[in-house]
C-alpha cells in the first residue's frame, strides 16, 4: 500500500471521461479523489519548486460524483466510475429510482442542493461544517489542514475562505433532464487561492482527470 504523499507515479489523462476511464483502469489505475487532489495541494504549498505541479489554475474531473433525483435531492459518492454500458443523456449516467436508493452516500436535501446553485464563497467555519465538503475529504484532519491552505482573503464581509461548491439546482437544471435519477462527475477547480466542488461537469466532456496507482491509499 502507497501513500498519497508528493505523486511520483501519476499520470495525466485527457479526454472524454466515458472514453478516458476504460484506459485509466487498463493501466492499472485509478482516478484521484476529490480527497486526493487536497492532500496533493497541502503537500505542494511545503514546496515552493512543485507549487504548480499541477493543480495551480486548472480544473480535474475527480473520481468522486454526484447523484440527483428528479426532485433534485441528491448524494455525494465517493470513488465513483460510471458504467459504461449505461444512458447517458448530456453527459449525465442515466440511473433508476432503485439504483439511487441502493447509494450510501450523504444526502442533501432539495433545499440544501439549491443553496449550492451559485458560487457563493463559504467561510472557514461554514466550510468545516459542509456535509459535501466534510464527506469529500473522508476525514476532518484532512479539511482542517486544507483551509488553511487556501488562503484566506477580505471583502466586505471580513476574512473569508475562497471554498466554493456548485451544483444542479433549480438555477442550473436543464429541462432534458426532468423526470429522470441522473449522476454527474464532481469536477475540482483551482484558481489562485481558491477551490470549487463543481457538480455541474459532464462524462462527455473534454476534461483532464489524474490516474494513480490502485494500491495508492491517502496518508495518515
């Protein structure tokens, strides 16, 4: 077992994500989480000569994803790989009523997916307590350790984190959906001194995503 501790053996994969995944798994990999691209960024800030490794300013589709219901209701799912073999309708894994209940992971409720709907900066202490940001980071250590790494910056509000989150909602939804338990990829985006959980990505879209070994486990 590795640890995710400065990435000497990954690979940048570019491409269609219902295409690139089939080779990600072929060379024995698998996709870094949401979890991982922050540890990779803690790590980095101690080095100042790999700061832009690769995160500085782009955005990576993760291996974590998240699934809506009609009523727009949704969960987050970690270590998530779409199935190939499914419907997919504007990038969206077409998925039924009984798949979505079968997921474990958190559940937001309509009300708490449309509070996501625009991005709205989260402050330090909002971002310690987001059920998206805690359950995607798999410990509190971990996020605890991650805003203070992104810097904090003063409007008019006074100090506050750039942590943003992004999702489906009813400022987002596109009708074509309606009707339907869809899953889409969780996307990170890195600008500067900010990071956004992105949940509006598509698995048909151009998108840059980071394959790491299997047996490749964060650091305790």
């Amino acid at each position: 077992m590795k640890n995710l501790d400065y990435l000497t053996n990954y690979k940048t994969y570019i491409g269609k994500p219902i295409e690139i995944f089939p080779k990600i798994r072929s060379d024995g990999r698998k996709i870094l989480s949401f979890a991982g691209f922050m540890q990779e960024r803690i790590n980095l800030e101690k080095s100042l000569a790999n700061k832009d490794k690769f995160w500085h300013n782009k955005s990576y589709v993760t291996g974590d994803a998240i699934a809506y219901t009609p009523n727009l209701e949704a969960k987050i799912l970690l270590d998530y790989e779409p199935n190939l073999k499914s419907r997919f309708i504007d990038g969206a894994e077409i998925i039924s009523r009984e798949q979505y209940e079968t997921f474990d992971g958190i559940e937001l409720t309509r009300d708490e997916v449309n509070s996501y709907g625009s991005v709205i900066p989260l402050r330090k202490e909002e971002v310690l307590k987001s059920p998206i940001f805690i359950d995607l980071s798999r410990e509190h250590g971990l996020l605890r350790k991650f805003v203070n790494v992104v810097k904090p910056v003063y409007d008019e509000y006074g100090e506050q984190n750039t942590l943003h989150v992004q999702i489906e909602s009813m400022l987002t939804k596109q009708d074509i959906l309606d009707g339907k338990y869809f899953i889409r990829p969780l996307l990170i985006i890195n600008r500067g001194n900010s990071c956004i959980v992105f949940g509006l990505n598509t698995y048909d879209l151009n998108s840059r995503m980071v394959g790491i070994p299997k047996d490749t486990h964060l650091q305790k």
